[in-house]
C-alpha cells in the first residue's frame, strides 16, 4: 500500500499558502475567556504571541484584518457584557478595523463576513484564532464552500483539552495536531508559524 496523499495532492486542487499582500487576515475569537474563564487553553499565550505577529505585521503592510468575536451567553461563555466576552488586549482591534459578531461557530453563518470580505476584494484567508477544533475549523470549511482560499497559521491557533465518548482525554495539543491534519487535507494551505507569511 502506498503513502497516503491528501486529497488537495489526489485532485491537484491544492494552493499556495497565500501572503499577507493578497489576502485578507481573519482572527477568529481571540477573547478573554480563553484566558482566565472556564475555557481557558494551554496553548493560549505561544498562539497569541504568534497573532500579535501576525497582526502587527498586516498592520505595518497595510494588509486587510477582520478580527472575528464571539456573543456568548449573558452570564456565561463568552458574556458579551462581562469581561471574557472582550478581546484580549494584546491583538484587539484598533478603531477603523472590520469586527464581525457571531453567535455560532461558523464566523460566515448568520453575519455579514461573506459580505465584508467581498468588499475588501481578497478570495484568499490567512486564518488563526481560537478555538481550532470548533470556530476556527467551521469557519476555515465554510469559507471552502464560499470559495475562498484559507491558509491556517498552525502555531497561531489553540484549542483545549476534551472529553472522550469513552471517557478519557484527548489533550489540546493532540486535538489541535488533529485538527490541523484534517484541514491540510482539503480545505486549507498549512503553515507553521506566522513567520512562514511575514
């Protein structure tokens, strides 16, 4: 039996990973509550050095930035009121950056990003954020249907530890190695680190 290929090499409709000059940088739910609430991810402070990277970089080139945020429960995950519902500091939008709201995973689904990033003219996404497995995954998918073009930043996206059907653990770090494996197979061009785009 032969090695596997992925099915972006089985169909040849692979792409280049894209460059912060022709595309538009998308930061997915980079949020309080991944730091100091129920959500918190072990992986949190190395990815949210490497969007720092990523964003001061877009910003110097004069790149396109959407930064994506979740409006969680009153409350809750995510309290839109409360503290972890804001963005964390060190990458929070600066005044005149596009910020889009989304109530589920999938940062395309009920919003008006398809919207936004047609104005802004790019077909290709450069991806990080939280949490991989969940907003980062749907929205890097979604994207394949709209016919966009996602590289992910793999050092630049988290996720957390999870509860196995059998119950035991699968760790964040394997979870996101995961992840990542299934989205290099066909929905996006992957990356190691935001030093691969700058």
């Amino acid at each position: 039996m032969s090695f596997p290929q992925t099915l972006f090499q089985l169909t040849g409709r692979g792409h280049a990973p894209a460059t912060l000059g022709n595309a538009t940088l998308l930061i997915i739910d980079a949020q309080e509550e991944y730091r100091s609430g129920v959500l918190q991810l072990p992986g949190l402070d190395a990815a949210l050095a490497e969007i720092a990277k990523l964003l001061s970089a877009a910003r110097n080139t004069g790149a396109a930035i959407v930064h994506v945020k979740h409006l969680g429960i009153p409350g809750g995950l995510l309290d839109p009121r409360g503290p972890r519902g804001q963005h964390l500091p060190e990458v929070a939008p600066l005044a005149g950056e596009i910020v889009v709201e989304k109530r589920l995973p999938n940062a395309f689904a009920g919003t008006e990003l398809h919207e936004r990033l047609q104005e802004l003219g790019h077909l290709d996404l450069i991806v990080c954020g939280f949490m991989t497995h969940s907003s980062v995954s749907t929205t890097v998918r979604a994207a394949k249907d709209y016919g966009y073009r996602c590289t992910v930043v793999d050092a630049a996206c988290a996720t957390r530890d999870l509860p196995t059907p059998d119950g035991k653990v699968i760790a964040a770090a394997e979870m996101h190695r995961v992840e990542m494996i299934a989205l290099a197979d066909n929905f996006a061009a992957w990356v190691p680190q935001a030093s691969a785009l700058i």
